[in-house]
C-alpha cells in the first residue's frame, strides 16, 4: 500500500459499514485498530481528521443496534455536566506515549474540548503484562462502553494490558483522531 498524506491511498473494501465498525471493536493490534478505523470512516464518507465533527458524523451514519448502544453510553459520557461547556476548548494538548495513562489522558482532554495530539514510538503493542485494574477504573471504562465491544471486559479472565491498549485507542479514536505511532525524537549534536 502506498502511503498519501499519512494515510494509505483509499483501497477497495468489500465490507459493509457494519462489518468494519464490528472489526474495528474487535480489531486486536494497533495497526490493525488505526487501518480499520481509516476504513470504516472512508466507507461512511467522514473524514476523521475532522476533530470537530468526526464523532457526530460517524454516530448520525453508522445506526445499527451495536452502533447506537455504544453512542448512547459515550454520549452519556460527552453530556456529564464537566464536559458540557467545553472548558479547554482553547488548550492543545500533546500526549506523548500511547500507554493506558497517555490514552485515557487524551480522552478526558478531548472530552473537555482541547485539541489533542497522541504520539507513540511504538509501531505496535507488544506489551504482554498481566493489567490490575482498581473498581474506579473499572467502573469508568464501563461507562465508556468498554462492554460494548469487549463483552469479556473484566470476566475473571487474566486481561493482558494490551487488550486494554485497543480498548482505549478504539474510544480515543472515536471522539478525537490524532495519533501518530513511530515517533521518535532525534537529538541534534551542534
């Protein structure tokens, strides 16, 4: 695939709009997560480097069953009365690392309106380490709707932090897209 502006040149793809929105919440890596999501948003016509509107584009475009009880629990989310006059909305934020702090970091700034930008160095989440969630955290990613699209979300089973990693990129992705992984810093030796 040929790289266009930071995304791929647009592709044919034969799924439905259903169909990738069922991949993108069971996507499993982070490349695979950013490509769905690229292809989803092309096969609704919404541009998600549209920060503004890409969130109310995709809720108005994609109406199954699944689509609409995950809007309903972001929207929720998004009406909380922190949230509702958009205090940062004049901020831009830089989050640099795409671990679980850094990505829900970048949900809350963007849900308080700020621009945010994630970055990552990592082409990947290659992570395998057991994750301890405490009850808050629990209880606030259900209230993003993290059982929407990972029924098994703290079912007893060991939960890899990886697995967590996608779960929050997917609701980064859906309320603010500006991510960019293999970034590196170089340092100049004058």
């Amino acid at each position: 695939m040929e790289v266009e502006d930071g995304f791929f040149k647009e592709e044919i793809c034969t799924l439905t709009p259903d169909e990738l929105f069922d991949a993108f919440l069971q996507s499993s890596g982070l490349g695979d997560t950013l490509d769905v999501f690229r292809k989803l948003c092309l096969s609704v016509d919404v541009n998600p480097r549209n920060h503004k509107t890409c969130y109310a584009s995709l809720k108005s475009k994609l109406t199954s069953w699944k689509c609409k009880s995950l809007w309903t629990k972001l929207d929720k989310r998004v009406e909380h009365k922190d949230y509702k006059n958009k205090p940062c909305v004049k901020n831009k934020v830089l989050i640099i690392g795409a671990g679980p702090c850094g990505l829900r970091t970048a949900i809350e700034a963007a849900l308080l309106g700020a621009y945010v930008v994630v970055i990552e160095k990592r082409d990947r989440f290659s992570r395998n380490n057991v994750l301890h969630l405490w009850p808050f955290l629990i209880v606030d990613l259900k209230n993003l709707g993290a059982k929407k699209f990972f029924g098994q979300f703290c079912a007893g089973a060991i939960d890899h932090i990886s697995k967590y990693l996608i779960l929050i990129l997917v609701l980064y992705l859906l309320l603010e897209y500006r991510y960019f992984r293999n970034c590196r810093h170089k340092m100049n030796s004058d």
